[in-house]
C-alpha cells in the first residue's frame, strides 16, 4: 500500500513539473472611440466645402517634406521646410535644425493646439522650433514657438522659450 501511494505521488510530481503556467493575461480593454471621451484626440476640420456640381466634399490634404540642404559651420543639419497643400508646395523656412512630424497624440504632451491640423518639431543640440498649423476660413496659420533646454527660476524645466506667434499665413485655394 505505501508502495502504490508512493508511486502515486511520484507520478503527481513529474506530471506536474512539465506543466505550463496557463495563467491568461489579458490586454487593456481598447476605449470607444466612437463615443465622446475627454481622452480623445480631437480631429481637425478639414473641409473645404462640398463642390456644387459633383456634390463631393472638398479635403484639405496636408504634409510636411523637408529637405536636408546640407550642414552648417557647427555640424547642424540644414533644412528647407515645405508644407504641402493639395499638392502644391509652399516654403515655410530654411532653418538649422533636424525636423519631424509630431504625432496627434503627443500634441498635448507637447503643448500643440488640439485643433492645430499639423505639426512639426526642428530640433539640434539642445535647440530648436515647433511649427504648427492653424485653420482660420480660407487662411491656414503658421504658428511658431522656439523650443530649447532651459529651466526657470526655481531650476523647474522649461522647454518653451517664447509664447507661440504668427508665423505665416497661407491663402487655400
């Protein structure tokens, strides 16, 4: 008998050691987003109308290009920033920075405008400039704020060297 329980409990014990921990982890549970929630990311209008012979609504179509020109005396990246409108390329600066698009998500993080339709970021060396764009009717905003590695007086960071400004204004056609 004690040989038959023994025998037992050693089966129990090899059959356990192989087996897997079956534990289930679930994923975060994805938000609607077809609801109304104070953590959504606002989209921007970008209509222009709706065509009276077709019945088509018209869309503005924005994009960043920017073209590396090169570098400067100290090793910084040249660049030539374009937006894009409906295809036609419009000249936003020639500046001394590297340049990306920011993410919609990060507009707030980044202090972005939320209706803001696009956004980019020219950064080197612990310097650079945030451009964005606003829409006001038939007029888009370039709206620029110079960005560095500061801190205020009690050593608190302070990324934003100047309040935000009119930059340039673009007619939509």
């Amino acid at each position: 008998m004690n040989r038959l329980l023994i025998l037992i409990l050693f089966l129990i014990f090899i059959s356990s050691c192989g087996k897997k921990d079956e534990t289930v982890i679930k994923p975060p549970e994805k938000k609607d987003t077809t609801t109304q929630n104070s953590e959504q990311v606002k989209q921007p209008d970008l209509t222009l109308g709706t065509d009276s012979v077709t019945g088509v609504t018209k869309m503005i179509d924005l994009k960043w290009e920017f073209k590396k020109l090169g570098e400067g005396s100290y090793g910084e990246p040249v660049t030539q920033v374009y937006l894009i409108i409906n295809g036609k390329k419009n000249e936003i600066s020639k500046t001394k920075f590297g340049f990306a698009e920011y993410l919609r998500e990060s507009y707030k993080d980044s202090k972005i405008p939320a209706d803001a339709l696009t956004a980019c970021k020219g950064w080197w060396a612990g310097a650079g400039i945030d451009y964005w764009i606003m829409r006001n009717g038939k007029e888009l905003i370039v709206m620029s704020r110079e960005i560095g590695e500061t801190s205020d007086e009690n050593g608190e960071p302070g990324d934003y060297m100047d309040e935000p400004k009119k930059f340039k204004t673009i007619k939509i056609e």
